[in-house]
C-alpha cells in the first residue's frame, strides 16, 4: 500500500495495475486504492425497462466475471442490490443472486439478474430522480471480494413518429454544444467548475449537451446525472480534412476498426449513466461502410438507446440526423441552416427525427433570429430541437506588463498556423461571465410560453415540461403606464405537464388614457429551492402591448422670440436659456448650449458604418491588425464623407426657426452614396426637430446601419432610455429584454466582447437621455421606435483594435441614434440575417426630437 500511494503521488491520479493485480486508479482528487480480487466483475451495464403505462418498470444488471487466477474459481455467488439516495434498500422482484458454481481460469462467465419495481421514481432531466445500483461478488465462504456501484436512473427511450421520447413523452432538445475548457488552465476543467457549469445551464433553461466532439471528464456525466442534462454522448470521430468525397475515410474499410473502437470504448465507459439518451457517432467525418459498422456496433452493445449522426445522406448510419440539406443542394451534412430550411423538412421522406446539432454561431456579436429557430423546433414534424455552436468562449486570461486583464487567442503564443478568433463562440465568456447572448438563450429556451387572448388581461399559460407540473411557481404580473408600474400581483396556477390553461389577470378595472403606453408584464418564478436556483429564482418571462405608444404626440410649444444672427459660416439662433449655432461649412450644430452650459461637440452627423461583429463577415487581413468585413469595405461605407451641398432658411416666427441642410455622404470614389435633404426646426423652449429624408444611389450593400452620431463631453455619462433593456439587443436578438424604462452609466452599456466589435445597442427606444452628474443633457424621441448607444470609443477604434487591451477610453461620448440597424444572424458560421432584418439600401424618412435636460 505504501509503494502504490508513492506511485499515485508521482502519477498524480493515473492508472497502473501491476501483475499481482494491484490496481490504483483516480479521477481529480478522488483516490481509490484496493486489492482486485483474482476472480473480479469485469463489467456490468445497467438497464430499465418501462411497462407500456411508464409506471412499473424491469430493472436489469448484465453483469462479466473473469478470472485472472491459476486456480479454478467455485461455489461464490454475485448479488445485486437497489437503493434510494438516502441508503434505503427498494423492493425488488426477482432474481436478485446470482450462484457461481465455477469460472475456469482465464474464463469468463456473463449472466443477467433483473427484478420488477413498482413505480419508482422515473428519471428525466426534468425529474432527475437517481438510485444506486450495488453488485456484490462473493466467495466461496460468502465474504464479500469486490463490490461496484452506479447511480442509475428509470428511463426509457424510444422513437416513434419522427420524435424521441424519454418515458413516453417527446423531448425537445434546447441544447448547446460543449467544447472542455478552463480561462486559466486550458483542458483542464476543475470539478467545481464544470458543476458551476452544469449549473448555469440549468438556470438558463438549457438542457441538453453534444459532447463535442469527444467523450468528456467522467464527472461532468456525474452531474447531468444529478441535475438533470441530456447527454449526446460522441465518440472521438473527425476527418474532415479528408473532405466527404471518395477520399473520406468514412468510406475506407482499412480504417473501420479505428472508427468502431472509439464509440465502443465510449459506450463501454459511460453506459450506465441515464443522462446519455444518445450516442453520437462523431463529427465531420464523411458517411459510409464504418459509420455503418459503428451504427451496428452501438445497437448491438446498447440496445436501449438511439444513434445520432449529422449526415443524412445514404448510406442509414443513425437514428436520428443532426443535419440536412442546405438551400436546394443535395442531402450532405448541413448544419446551421436557414431557418426556411428548416420547415422544409417536414415534407422530407426522410421518418428519421431532425435535431439541428449545430445551429445559432455565438461568435461575437451575435446569435440573431434565435427566437425563430425555436419556433422552426416546435412547429415542424420531425424537428426535435438544436444545439447552439457552442457554450463557452475558449480564450485564455492574460494580464498586460500594467496589469490589465484580457482574453488570448490562435495566434497570441505565437503559434503557427492558428484560426485566430475561431475559437470564440461561445454564449458565456472564458471565465463564465454572462453574456447578452445567454439572456437571450434562457428566454428563448424557457419551459413556459405565453399568449395574450384579449387586452383586458385574458392570458394562456402553456407547460411545455413534459414530466412536471407548475405547481412549484408562482406567477408575478405588473401593469406599466408609460413605463412606470401603475399596478402589480401574483396568482398561481397548476398547470399540468404539456398543458394550457387561462388565466385572467385583474386589469380590467385600469383607465387606459389616450395617448399612453400600457404594458403587461409576467414572471414565473419559484417557490422553494431547488438543487439548482435559489427560492425566487425566474424561470420564464414575457411582456405584452395592451396599448401602443403614441409616437407622434403634440409638443407644448412657445411663442417667445427667438434671435437669429447669421454670417458665410454659421448660423445662431438663441433663446432665453440656450444657444444653437449650425455649422454651414461642414454641415453640424457645432454648438448647443444650455444656461450656457455646453451640451454638443459635434454633430448630429449621419452614418451608415459600425464596428463589424464576427458575423458580419469580419477577417483578419496578412500583415494587418485591423479586421473589416469587406463587403463594406468595398463600397466605402467606413469612410464615407459627409458634405453639405445646400443651406436655406424656410420659415421662421411663432417661436421658431427652420432651415434645410441637403447633404450628400459619398464613398472616396463617389460612386455610391446617399443624399439627404434635412430640416431642422429650432423651438423657442430649446427644443429642436430633425426630418431626416435619405435617398440612396449607385450600388450599396445591404447596410449596417442608418443613423446620426453626435459627439458629447464624457462628463455626459449618465443614460436612460425607454426601451428594450437593460442588456444590449438588436433586432433579431431582443425577445429577452423588455421595454421599460433604465438607466445606468454608459460604462455599463459597453458589452465587452473578447474582440472588440459593435456592442450595446437598444432596441424599440421610446425616448432616450444622455446627462451629466447635475442633470443636464439631452433627451431625443422618434417618429417610429428607434435603436440608440453609447460609448467611449468611436466606431473607428471598436473596428481597428482585435485585443480589449487595444482599446484605449476617450474623453469622449459617443452617441448613436439609429433610425435602425441592420439584424446580427450568424453568418460567421451560417446564415446571414433573416430578410425582414436586414437593413436595405431604400429610400426613407424620419424624425428625431431633441429636448433640453435641465
């Protein structure tokens, strides 16, 4: 014992078995040090077997001895015993003791004992319900020589009419794919933090894995176990290097071996654990004769689970297809489909379910139309769910010579060759920390939807679990006028498991006064603790317009008089507490203040460019630092030149002044470009209005955005919006963030992705104000809901700069009011935006209102 404790200290946990059959093995920190018994239980694989009612169910241990021993092994026997998690036996009926009358040496003898349970607790990741299995070998005396033990779980899984079912019931799989990795220590993924994983997960309604693309830490089945998370289980398989064409070793039957090895090295390792549903053939490796073996191979070691695979093409290799065909080309391997092409399944001839087993690239910026693919899920035959590319961004903590932290990537060591920033799609940074994108996940994947009947609080509640009812929640409502909450309560209501019930919520009584905005918002929370959320903890959300904001509403207006001075460079118009001067040179207010204060620097100023996000079809240029996406590029849109080509005063008395500026923003070869014919109109309370009429020509890509910059004094870093918040949004990415009134300092709207691109943008903005610490600023409102950020960097530098280090805080705010942008998608890896999202080079007009703070 002591030479083999040195030998675990030297081996840090690594297996070793001498030939006296010592064996010393450990996982982490856990260490086990026994004697193996010459005779031994080689293996064992635990099964349920559900009645047709899911209720009573057969339990079954298959279980191998072997004897390592000279000597012929008589009279022992093997028992099998079935406990609850407290220790308490479980009744079972059958044949639960095995005699061994003998085992030749060098022989092996496999047998089953099984026994019938009445209703147990059934395992599903909703209800995830655990036993322990305890096999007991004994010899001849009846002393005990080897115990093993599992957790195991009562499940059944089958396929009918293209849907897996768990326990009778069909599961949708809201899932993500998880690559292993640590900020700090690279593939090492300490226990505490993969439970902090599983953890997050459950609390933002994911659940289920693809173990992409290889089986993982032991512990991490462990926990799905105990949590309750589906596992796609998949083998070490991937030669996409040598493509899918006749080189592709899928097809070689020299390389069969080699590919059926791997799953069943897999399926021999993780077979007992109820959260596999699945085995996963592997990724990316071409179709043919070994996935073929490998398919047989799996149904003969596991008859009890299904096979996946993302091929769909000939020859069959799985149950169920994780990808299909792509636009009209042919059935390959298609992942991250468009979202069209994803309806176009249920009229396939394929009866195989579909689980899209990459969908949705998270890199960067992005994951747009989320909440669309979820809709695809839960609408088409066949369509069993999706798992997101991927979980974690996987960048590794460094620290600048003054301290300040960042993430590294392909490249930053040195290495060569690398793919850069490829590695970062996750929905979670390295370090765990959420993201926008997570918000949105949980939103999207939430187990509870719901339906406004009518706008006098008529609700429908739908329990999309299958296994569990909402008897444990408590459901919170809140009426908002404006934004504000005007009335507020909470009700309960038990739904039953797939399920949908109405519900009345008591606003009926509420005056809706013209003219304002009305709100209803719900919450679904719980009541008590779980193993994984704290009492209170929000599982599913949503909001409801039960009167719409008016966007055009009558200004107060003054008659006071207004003093207008003009010469060949600008214009002033100056009222009793403020001063607005426009620049006729290079066309911006060039000065706005109020009580003398100075609100403006510059602008507003019309652009069209933002900072690409990896979706965006960013790249990394040989010899550059700059990373651009170049479809805009080469139109000109990053430097594109405002001129001002007209000035003319329109009207002016009745306490106000108006005047047309026509621009034109040109790119450097003034092929394409816009003109803008905008009239101001300046207020004798200090107010002023911008009618915006834009007016493309020569050829434009679709754009990234459409809008005005202004430019403002950092001391400017106080900003409230009425809007979609309080977390970034875009158009095709906002369903989890609520309209409603927020604020926060403009440090706190800047989402700082590991390579700095576009971040922070809101989404359906009412109004929106920017102001200093005493109070003063600027408040702007639109004719139709606009899209407004801020920041302390320009564009320009969020473009140029691939590290976070690069980014160096000016003195400055940056403040962009969009009449829109374009949607995020996931072109970096898929689809562009979906085309109601897409921001096209068309004519268009709108209004923004400006109105003093003080």
């Amino acid at each position: 014992n002591k030479i083999a404790m040195q030998v675990f200290r030297w081996c840090d946990g690594s297996y070793l078995e001498d030939q006296d059959g010592w064996r010393l093995s450990g996982i982490f920190r856990d260490v086990y040090l026994y004697a193996t018994p010459k005779t031994q239980i080689q293996d064992f694989f635990v099964t349920t077997d559900l009645a047709d009612d899911y209720k009573d169910a057969v339990i079954s241990a298959k279980i191998n001895l072997k004897n390592y021993d000279k000597k012929t092994f008589k009279n022992g026997s093997v028992e099998f015993k079935l406990l609850d998690l407290n220790g308490k036996g479980i009744v079972v009926d059958g044949t639960l003791l095995e005699s061994v009358s003998e085992i030749k040496s060098g022989e092996s003898l496999e047998f089953i004992l099984k026994g019938k349970v009445s209703n147990p607790l059934k395992w599903t990741h909703e209800t995830p319900n655990l036993y322990k299995v305890i096999v007991s070998l004994k010899n001849s005396k009846g002393e005990i020589s080897e115990i093993v033990a599992c957790n195991t779980g009562f499940r059944e899984i089958e396929i009918k009419n293209r849907e897996v079912l768990l326990n009778g019931k069909p599961v949708m799989f809201k899932g993500v794919n998880k690559v292993e990795h640590h900020y700090l220590y690279g593939k090492y993924v300490p226990r505490e933090w993969l439970e902090k994983e599983v953890l997050l997960m459950k609390q933002y309604n994911i659940n289920s894995i693809r173990t992409a693309h290889y089986p993982h830490d032991p512990y991490l089945y462990d926990l799905c176990d105990k949590y309750g998370i589906l596992l796609l289980d998949e083998a070490n398989v991937e030669s996409h290097g040598m493509r899918y064409g006749a080189e592709s070793l899928a097809k070689d039957p020299a390389w069969g071996k080699a590919h059926v090895q791997r799953l069943r090295s897999m399926i021999n390792r993780d077979k007992n654990h109820p959260s596999v549903v699945m085995w996963s053939h592997g990724n990316e490796a071409g179709n043919g004769v070994n996935f073929v073996a490998m398919n047989d191979e799996a149904h003969r070691l596991d008859p009890t689970r299904p096979t996946h695979y993302h091929f769909a093409e000939l020859p069959i290799s799985s149950d169920v297809i994780g990808g299909w065909k792509r636009g009209s080309g042919p059935i390959w391997q298609g992942r991250y489909l468009e979202v069209t092409d994803l309806y176009k399944y249920q009229y396939s001839d394929d009866q195989r379910p579909f689980i899209l087993n990459e969908y949705a690239h998270a890199m960067g910026n992005a994951m747009g139309n989320l909440q669309e693919y979820m809709e695809a899920f839960e609408e088409v035959d066949g369509l069993i769910g999706g798992h997101i590319w991927d979980w974690v961004d996987q960048g590794i903590l460094q620290k600048t010579a003054e301290g300040e932290e960042w993430f590294a990537y392909g490249g930053d060591y040195g290495d060569n060759p690398n793919d850069k920033n490829f590695c970062l799609n996750g929905i979670v940074f390295p370090d765990l920390g959420i993201t926008p994108k997570t918000i949105e996940v949980k939103r999207v994947y939430q187990n509870i939807g719901f339906k406004l009947n009518d706008k006098n609080g008529s609700l429908s509640i739908t329990n999309k679990n299958q296994h569990v009812s909402l008897d444990e929640v408590t459901f919170f409502w809140q009426l908002k006028e404006n934004g504000e909450t005007i009335k507020e309560g909470s009700f309960k209501k038990d739904v039953a498991a797939g399920l949908t019930e109405n519900v009345s919520v008591p606003v009926e009584g509420v005056n809706f006064n013209k003219g304002k905005e009305y709100l209803l918002n719900i919450s679904a929370k719980l009541n008590k603790k779980t193993t994984w959320a704290a009492a209170g903890f929000e599982i599913a959300y949503n909001q409801f317009v039960l009167q719409e904001w008016n966007f055009n509403p009558e200004m107060l207006v003054s008659n006071q008089e207004l003093t207008t001075t003009q010469n060949d460079k600008i214009i002033a118009i100056t009222g009793d507490d403020f001063t607005f001067k426009f620049n006729k040179t290079d066309g911006t207010i060039s000065e706005y203040t109020i009580n003398g204060k100075s609100v403006i620097e510059q602008g507003p100023q019309l652009q069209v460019w933002r900072a690409p996000t990896d979706n965006d079809g960013s790249y990394f240029p040989d010899g550059t630092n700059k990373r651009m996406c170049k479809i805009w590029l080469d139109a000109g849109l990053k430097e594109m030149t405002n001129s001002l080509e007209g000035f003319e005063i329109t009207g002016s008395g009745s306490g106000k002044v108006t005047f047309v500026a026509k621009y034109i923003i040109t790119n450097e070869a003034k092929t394409a470009g816009f003109n803008a014919d905008v009239e101001y109109t300046v207020y004798a309370d200090g107010h002023f209005t911008m009618n915006t009429k834009v007016e493309p020509f020569g050829k434009l890509p679709n754009l990234p955005r459409l809008g005005y910059q202004m430019v403002l004094s950092d001391e400017y870093n106080n900003f409230e919006w009425y809007g979609r918040g309080p977390h970034e949004n875009y158009s095709d990415r906002n369903v989890a963030a609520l309209i409603g009134i927020y604020q926060g300092t403009v440090d706190q709207q800047f989402t700082n992705y590991v390579i700095p691109q576009e971040n922070g943008n809101k989404t359906d903005v009412r109004w929106a104000e920017l102001k200093n610490s005493k109070g003063i600023g600027l408040k702007v409102s639109g004719n139709t809901p606009l899209e407004t950020s801020v920041h302390h960097y320009s564009a320009g530098a969020l473009s140029d700069a691939i590290h976070t280090y690069e980014l160096k805080k000016e003195d400055k705010t940056y403040w962009n009011i969009d009449y829109r942008q374009g949607g995020l998608g996931g072109n970096s890896c898929g689809p562009q935006p979906l085309e109601k999202y897409l921001l096209k080079p068309l004519p268009v007009e709108f209004t923004l209102t400006f109105e003093p703070v003080k």
